[in-house]
C-alpha cells in the first residue's frame, strides 16, 4: 500500500479525494499532484479514461496518467463502488468520509476513505425514453453498444441500427462499423433545418472533427427527422418500425443503439447535501465549487458538454482545490465549452412525438416490471413507489425516475430522496471499520 496516504485502523486519509476517473478527474489529478497533494483517486471502472476513453487515452494524456499512476503521493481505488457518506463536520481537521466497497474475484472488501476536500467527476449516464419493444434483447443505449464494443463484445456482421439524437449516434456507428457490423442506418430525430444550424455554428476544431467523422461514415445512410416508433421481434430484436414524417417503414436488424442524450450523474452530490440546478447538474461557481464547503464538481455531472468542457472544468477544479488565482485563460476555455454545450442543446432538442411513443404496456421500470399503465393512477413517485415498488429495484430509480419525470411530469430527482446505499452493498460493509 502507498505509505504517502494515512492510514488508521478506521480509514485511509488524504488531502483530496478525486471519485471519477474519467477526463475531468485525469485533468483534475495531474496539477493537484505536481503541487505535493495527497490524492486517493476512486472509480468504479478498474482503469482510468472513463466513458469516453474507455478504448484508450490519447497519447498526450496517456503519457501524463502513466507517470502520475507511479506517483508517491497517489493512492488509487479503482473496481470501487461508493455506498454511502459522510458530510464534514466542523471545526479544523475535519473530513469528509466514504464508504467503499471494492470488489475482488468472487469477494468483496468494504474500507472507508476520508479527506478535507472532494472533487466529484461524476461523469454522466445515458438518457432512456420508453417506446414498445425497448426492453428486448438486442435493444440497447448507443453508448452502452459502443462500450460493449470497445471491450470486445463480438458484432462482426450483425446489422446495426443507431437512432435517437445527437453526435454520440455517429461516434458509436463508426465503433461499431470499425468491429465489423453493417451499420444499416443512422437515425437523427433532429430535423435537415437544426442539423444545418448546429454545423454553421461549429468552430474550426470542432467542424475539422466533424468532416473526419462524416468521411469514415461515408456510405451509411444518415436520415434526419427519422425515429424509432417501436421494436419488435420473438424472445430478441428482430426489426424497428421507423417514423419518417409522414412515412413508416420497417427495417430488419439485429441490434438497435439508441440515444436520447445523457444525464449528469448526481447521486452521490445529493448524498452529500450539494444543491442541484433546476436541470439536476450539480450546481458550482465559476472555482468549480458546490454549495458544500471543501466539495468540488467538475464535468458532465455539472452539466452535459463534452470532454473539452470535462478537461477545463476538471483543470479549474484543481486549481481552486490548491486555492490559486484563476488565470485569466482558464475561464474564456470554459466559457467557450459551455457555449457549445449550449450550442449542442438548443439544436438536439428532443421532439415532442417521442414523449408519446410509449403506451399503456410499455414498461418503464425494467427492475421491478412496471407499466406506464400501472404508473398513471398515481399523482408523484412517491406514491407510484410505495404501491409498484416502481424504482426500488437494481438500479434505484436512476433510469426509471428521469422517464416518470419526462413523461408524467414527477420531479424524480427531488421528490426520491437518497440515503445510503448509494449502490448495492453487503450489510456487513455498514457495520465495518
């Protein structure tokens, strides 16, 4: 074990505690090193990149995280799960406290972690909107295909179909195209009219990325306008009815990504008590910090915009944890990455008839086999909870409770509430020290 993080009977501690192991938690992790930080650096993937560099880092980062993983002041929890928290209390020398639970072969290992800083890089989550035939076998997110993908997953001539809104859907057809499946179809929601304006309004870099990414998808029909108006097939998918306008037609596939967008990640910021925008990112100041002293958000669980918007939040992140001046640089980069978020939004925006796919048999909550039927004779979550068990299951209502609160007009996020376990855990990691 790294000597450079204290360790008591009780707990490891450190000066900062990074959870995220994806672009803003790397950017974050490398100054706070350079400045003689101790770091204990926790994610749940057994490797750093996170979503978007789950297949590798760039070489220039890659380099930076290989030296910094030798580091003596870094202390990595990787394969960690957090299940609960601890805010810090008051008074010099307090901490914020983790539980984690790591998991190991067929065992697991409960240890908890404490620091007078945490910086959450939390990352964020597909976005799901229930239509008929979403939960069948070869249905899936189009970020989950790709990560699938990425680790092996074999698709090799099976025919893929990617639907639903924005440029996740073209990133993960060429993941799957590079595998070796037939793309049959790219669908965008998003009219020709929205697609045109967010082109005109890309800078260079972003426009340059664009060309390159059109140029390996050459030959895939890319349709705008277009939807997935149901899945259907026996046991596993077999075909997806397509709304095109005023057309339907139906196209056989094997395997259908869709993505709707992505959701911050927050859980854990509201177990702590950080105050969330009325979009439910995590709410900072221009520092990165939370309404939380000694608390720190970076990335897309500050809102949803990209890795470039992940790396600068991430570098001003740690340079308010080391109490520096902003430069006078940093805060244009962000500026910049939020008008593309920005600019990502308002031209993705999801239309109206997807809100109306689902029926009254179209399960919503896929833990506990709920309709959206069963759901409508209550008035919040709190009630349809109690009497369906609707977001009690595996996933405690992180994919049902954004649906309930797009399609029923519940606010989910509030009206849940969290207490531990965050994840699913071992009683006996409550009762260990």
């Amino acid at each position: 074990m790294n000597t450079a993080v204290q360790t008591s009977s009780a707990r490891q501690v450190a000066d900062v505690i990074i959870i995220g192991a994806g672009p803003a938690g790397i950017a974050a992790l490398l100054p706070l090193l350079d400045a003689g930080r101790r770091v204990i650096w926790v994610d749940q993937s057994t490797r750093a990149g996170g979503q978007i560099w789950r297949a590798g880092l760039p070489k220039n980062w890659q380099r930076q995280l290989d030296d910094a993983l030798r580091h003596p002041l870094l202390q990595t929890r990787f394969g960690c799960t957090v299940i609960a928290a601890e805010p810090r209390g008051q008074g010099p020398g307090a901490l914020h406290s983790l539980r984690l639970q790591t998991h190991a072969g067929t065992g697991s290992q409960a240890l908890r972690v404490a620091a007078p800083q945490l910086l959450l890089a939390l990352g964020g989550r597909e976005r799901h909107l229930p239509f008929p035939g979403w939960t069948l076998p070869g249905v899936m997110g189009a970020g989950g295909l790709q990560a699938l993908v990425k680790q092996g997953w074999p698709i090799a001539g099976q025919r893929v179909v990617l639907a639903g809104s924005g440029p996740l859907l073209l990133a993960a057809a060429d993941t799957v195209r590079q595998a070796g499946a037939q793309v049959l179809l790219i669908a965008e929601q998003a009219s020709r009219g929205q697609l045109l304006r967010f082109a005109a309004g890309l800078n260079a870099g972003k426009a340059k990325q664009a060309v390159s990414l059109a140029w390996r998808l050459r030959g895939i029909p890319y349709r705008a306008g277009t939807w997935v108006q149901a899945a259907t097939g026996q046991d596993r998918l077999q075909s997806v009815q397509l709304n095109q306008g005023q057309s339907r037609k139906e196209l056989a596939c094997d395997a259908l990504g869709i993505g709707f967008g992505l959701l911050p990640n927050t859980e854990l910021a509201q177990l702590l008590g950080c105050q969330l925008r009325p979009d439910g990112a995590i709410a900072v100041d221009e520092g990165m910090g939370s309404s939380i002293p000694g608390i720190y958000a970076a990335g897309e669980c500050t809102g949803i915009g990209g890795v470039d918007k992940s790396l600068v939040e991430g570098a001003l992140a740690a340079q308010s944890l080391l109490a520096q001046t902003t430069p006078t640089a940093t805060a244009p980069a962000r500026q910049r990455a939020l008008r593309f978020a920005r600019h990502l939004a308002e031209h993705f925006a999801l239309r109206p008839e997807l809100l109306r796919l689902a029926d009254a048999q179209t399960l919503v909550c896929r833990c506990e086999d709920i309709r959206l039927g069963d759901l409508k004779a209550y008035s919040d979550w709190r009630d349809a909870k109690l009497q369906t068990r609707c977001g009690m299951g595996a996933c405690q209502g992180r994919i049902c409770g954004p649906i309930t609160e797009t399609l029923l007009g519940w606010p989910a996020q509030q009206a849940r509430g969290l207490r531990a376990p965050l994840q699913p855990g071992r009683l006996g990691a409550f009762a260990e020290d």
